[in-house]
C-alpha cells in the first residue's frame, strides 16, 4: 500500500445508491489506516464546491462516491492537485470501476483503498472538458436526456433496458464524419462510443480502449437499420467476438467527430455536449488507486 496519511471523501447522495450506502461506507473505512474526512452531497449542484474544499486541505487520497457522471464531472477538478483518485462505486453501471478492475461491492472498493496501488492513468477529453470513461452519440444521449430519474434510482439496468426499448422506436440512424478536409471518413451508423476504457454501460464494448494507452478510441456501429444496433448490444452483453463484426475504430491523440445531422453528446450518462467536437486524450493525467497488478485487469460483467 502507498503511504497515505489522510483521505476526503466526497459521496453523491442523489446517485443510486448514494443515501443508502454513505453510513455503511463510513463505517467501513474507519477501519482504514488513515483519516477519512467524510461529505454526504444532498444537492448535486453542491458536489464542486464541496469536492474544492476538500482539496483544499491537500489529502493524499480523494474519494469519489457515486456512479460514471459523478466521477467524470468532477475528475476535471482534480487535474493539477497532488492527489490520488479513489473510487467508490454507487451509480447503475459503474463502467469506470469495472475498466479498472475495483469491485463494484462496498466492502471490495474500501478494500482497494486499502490494499491497492496508484496508477496513472489517460483521461478522455471532449473539446476542453475531462472524462473518465465513455461519451456517446446515438440512443445513448437520447435515454440519457428522457429518462426519469426516478426510473433510475428504483429499477437502476433494468429500467434503463425498459426506456431504451421506448426511446428505440423513435430514433433513427445518422452520418459520422471522423477528420477534416478531404481524408475526413464518412460512413452511416447507427451508434458512436468515444472511449477512454472499455466498459460502457456496465457492459464491455470497446475492446482496444485502454485507460494507460495514450489514445483515444472512436468506436462506430456500422449499419442503416437499427436492429444492427441491437445485433451489437446482445453480442456486447453476452460477450460473443461477433459484437465486432459491425463495429470499426479510429484511434489516435486528437480526432475532430461530426455528424449529420447535429446530434448530442451523452459523457458517461450526462448529456454534456453537440457535435462537432475535438476528442483528445490526456495521457496519465491522474492517479487512481487500483488493485494490483493494475487498471488493464477487466471486471467482470454483472449488475450493478
């Protein structure tokens, strides 16, 4: 274990299990070798300021509790600091976790806080804003902007199985323009993922993201039908080699992404951008407590 002598803590209260969880979490990481300086967020609106105080005391570990938009809103504010990312899964799909191979149980989580080891590791970046995992253009962003958020806290994968199967009927496939000028690439898709790691949704789909890669990965679903779409998510789900039979990637530090027409974009699960836009990667930007041997072990696929 690295030589950490004070921890901040800092639990989205309003993520799945945030609420339920944050006195079981306290309680479990009295039993940490260090001091945990522990903030419940009731109003997301507060997480910034209360996530800038808390690096403000200068902790050797910060602890983010909540799901992939929890991480990747604040993971920006890290960047700079001396400090070491822990995370502490509570969202519905938890693909940051499983990309660095944490347990996506209370006990399994604290208990890499404990025993794991630093990592660097690449942040993606849409324009000038970092995330941690996966952004996405398609029905992603579309069930990210409708679902109801109670729909999200009760039924958690389940309802948002249930809304996709809603919001599937009313979308339609689109053009992806990856490049400029005359080497741009065009092609007609039903799904783009910008990857960082290779979980989105809880499921794994982009097999050749990396978070220590040192590149950006721009995974397409080719097809002008949706049931191509569905094809890909079932092989994903199920883990069969044939999720790759409609899928092509373009990789590299810097690609600009368009579409037609303009569509938005979801940055794990929050819909934070339109296209076009720059993706670019942040080479080992930050560290993260992993477990050993480190980030590039995959967790395996289950609910969350």
């Amino acid at each position: 274990m690295t030589d950490i002598k004070s921890a901040a803590l800092v639990i989205n209260a309003k993520s799945r299990k945030g609420q339920k969880l944050f006195k079981r979490a306290c309680k479990r990481m009295d039993e940490l070798p260090f001091p945990v300086d522990a903030h419940a967020v009731e109003n997301p609106a507060h997480l910034d300021r209360t996530v800038r105080a808390a690096l403000a005391k200068k902790p050797d570990l910060l602890i983010l509790g909540g799901g992939d938009g929890t991480i990747s809103g604040l993971v920006d504010l890290m960047v700079g600091h001396d400090v070491i990312l822990g995370v502490l899964p509570l969202g519905t799909a938890n693909s940051f976790a499983r990309t660095l191979g944490i347990p996506i149980d209370i006990d399994g989580a604290i208990a890499v806080l404990r025993d794991g080891k630093p990592m660097r590791i690449d942040l993606g970046m849409i324009d000038g804003d970092y995330f941690a995992n996966c952004a996405a253009m398609g029905i992603s962003p579309q069930i990210a902007e409708t679902v109801p958020h109670g729909l999200k806290k009760v039924l958690g994968r389940i309802g948002y199985l249930g809304w996709a199967a809603v919001q599937f009927a009313k979308f339609k496939p689109f053009t992806l323009i990856v490049g400029e000028g005359d080497g741009a690439e065009r092609l007609r898709v039903v799904e783009v993922r910008i990857s960082n790691g290779p979980y989105h949704g809880g499921t794994q789909m982009v097999d050749e993201a990396a978070v220590d890669s040192g590149e950006i990965v721009v995974q397409a679903v080719r097809g002008h039908v949706k049931r191509r779409l569905v094809k890909n998510w079932a092989a994903s789900f199920f883990g069969h080699d044939a999720r790759h039979e409609d899928t092509v990637s373009f990789r590299g530090k810097n690609l600009r992404v368009d579409t037609i027409p303009r569509l938005p974009i979801s940055i794990d699960g929050e819909v934070l951008a339109h296209t076009p836009v720059q993706a670019k990667i942040a080479a080992g930007i930050i560290r993260v407590m992993a477990p050993i041997p480190g980030p590039v072990q995959p967790a395996p696929t289950q609910p969350a």
